[in-house]
C-alpha cells in the first residue's frame, strides 16, 4: 500500500462520482434487514444472477471469445457440456464458477489462501513473487481498516475507496510480473499493445473477482464488470510505466468504476423491489395508454363537423 493511505482514501471518497454513486449505495443498504419474503427471494435470485454474470466475465477473459448469457445460465445450473458450443467454453465457466465459490470464503475466513486457490482455478499463472506481494498488500489493507473508528468505516463512500486503494495495489502487483514476463517495451501510439492487455487480463482476473468479496468484509454491496468494462480498466495499467503515482492510479480507477457500481447497486435495490403484481399492473397500464395513443393517431385527420348537433351524455 502507499505510504498516505489516509490521504488518498480521503480524497477519492470526496471525488463527486464517488459520492453520487455512494449515495445510491446508501439506498440499497438501508433496505437491510430485509423482512419480506418477497424481498429476500429477490436479493437471492439476484446473487444466483450475478455469479452467472461474473462467471461469463472471468470466462471470456480466460477464453477471448463472447460467450452466450444463456451458456453462462446453463453451466451455472450444472451443465459440464453445451450441444453446440466449444468444451473450452464450458470448461471456462465450470473453472470460474469454482473460483467465484472458492472466494466467497474470504468473507468469514479473511484467508488470502482463498485468493491463491481461486488463481490457480483460473490458471492465472501467478509468480512466487506475485502470490507474495498480493498476500502483503491485502494484509495492510485490512490492518488500515482496523486501525480506524466505526464512524468512518461506516461510510459507505469511505468503504469504496478503501476498496479501490486494495484493488490498485493488487493491479499494480500483477504489473510487476508482466514487466517481468514481457519487459517494458513502449507501447504503440495507439496505446497498450493488445499482448500486453491480453497478459494482465490473465493476471488481475483473480483480483477483480476477488475484490468483492473483500468489500463484504466492509458491508459494501458487490459491484459486476462487463468483459469489455474490464478491458478498459485493464488497458490503463498496461501501458509501461503508466500507473508510478499510485495515488493518481488509484483515483483514476475510482473514477472510473464508480460510476458501474452506481449503476449496479441501482439495479440490486430495483430488483429487491421488484413486484410481480405491481410489474402485471404497470404493464396493464403501460398497454392501455399505448392502445389509447394508437387509436388517437389513427383518428387524428378526423374533422370535428361543426354543423353536426351536440349530444348530450
């Protein structure tokens, strides 16, 4: 971890996109304790969801190819081969399915061989040095937040930064061992060469699965990536020497994710509340008026008569 952490968990938590997406988090954990039946379903339906959805991510990332939601959805449910699809494929999705459970330990047991375990699942070929400084860097991590009072821990918007700070680190870390593996040729003008985003992709995907289970240790709603969202974060860490202020990285990579974590927690509340008899009336509605608007436009060169004597009703 850098030597400020204070001030740099201080400072993103303070950033306007932070903020706005930590409020929106607010509204989702102020649902809990969930007490209704239906809402309880809900969030378990979503969780069921949201593993397939992380599954296809770290499954794309491990294969390069675009995988079928409804693949990601069968394999889930246990499916060991897809009629059609690549065995690679299915293969994929078993792997990160396994990682993504393996992980979901780290909440209780605060093990980093959790982390390590799930890496191996995902054959990101971590070095001796990598499955080191990973280890370090989350210990620290969690050191800091001890260190510190309730009444800041309770912060939603602190708890994401805190979160982000680890996640650089982590991502820095596997920077380390692709200098290491690949050197530190310039990149193209047109930006990180796609060998060098391919190989970190390879590396941080522990991490980027990880990381949510390492925000459950701080209450902090889990947040999903798209591949080609990863992508994106990753490219900016495999340009050489393009990520030396872990502070400037770090707020970047808050920035940017801040706004998927906005848009994820909206849609876990949404789906919490989510009312199969409200949703059928809304649509009943939605139906009519669209009805009443379709038989308004097709009269609409309709001309009133004006000879034509009223009728009283």
């Amino acid at each position: 971890m850098n030597a400020e952490p204070d001030q740099t968990v201080e400072r993103i938590a303070a950033l306007p996109a932070v903020r706005q997406a930590a409020q929106t988090g607010t509204d989702l954990t102020e649902l809990w304790p969930l007490t209704s039946a239906l809402h309880m379903d809900n969030d378990a339906r979503y969780g069921e969801n949201l593993q397939v959805r992380l599954s296809r991510l770290a499954a794309e990332v491990m294969t390069g190819e675009t995988i079928p939601m409804a693949d990601a959805e069968f394999v889930y449910e246990g499916a060991d081969s897809i009629p059609g699809r690549p065995q690679q494929t299915v293969d994929a999705l078993n792997a990160a399915n396994d990682a993504i459970e393996t992980l979901a330990g780290f909440a209780s047991s605060h093990d980093v061989h959790e982390l390590l375990d799930a890496a191996d699942t995902l054959d990101a070929a971590w070095s001796g040095a990598t499955r080191t400084a990973a280890a370090a860097a989350i210990a620290s991590i969690e050191d800091f937040v001890a260190s510190h009072t309730e009444t800041k821990v309770e912060s939603l918007a602190w708890k994401y930064a805190v979160t982000v700070v680890l996640l650089n680190e982590l991502m820095r870390v596997a920077t380390t061992q692709l200098a290491a593996t690949l050197g530190a040729a310039e990149p193209t003008s047109g930006g990180a060469p796609e060998q060098r985003v391919r190989g970190l992709e390879r590396l941080t995907l522990p991490f980027i699965l990880f990381i949510n289970d390492f925000a459950a240790t701080l209450q902090l709603p889990q947040i999903c990536l798209t591949a080609e969202q990863f992508h994106g974060v990753v490219a900016s860490y495999a340009t050489p020497n393009g990520d030396d202020d872990a502070t400037d990285a770090a707020t970047v990579l808050a920035q940017a994710l801040a706004p998927i974590a906005g848009a994820e927690w909206r849609k876990h509340r949404e789906e919490i509340l989510w009312d199969p008899k409200e949703a059928k009336e809304r649509a009943r509605q939605d139906d009519e008026r669209k009805n009443k608007e379709a038989l308004a436009a097709k009269f609409a060169h309709v001309k009133d008569d004006p000879t034509k004597p009223e009728v009283e009703l």
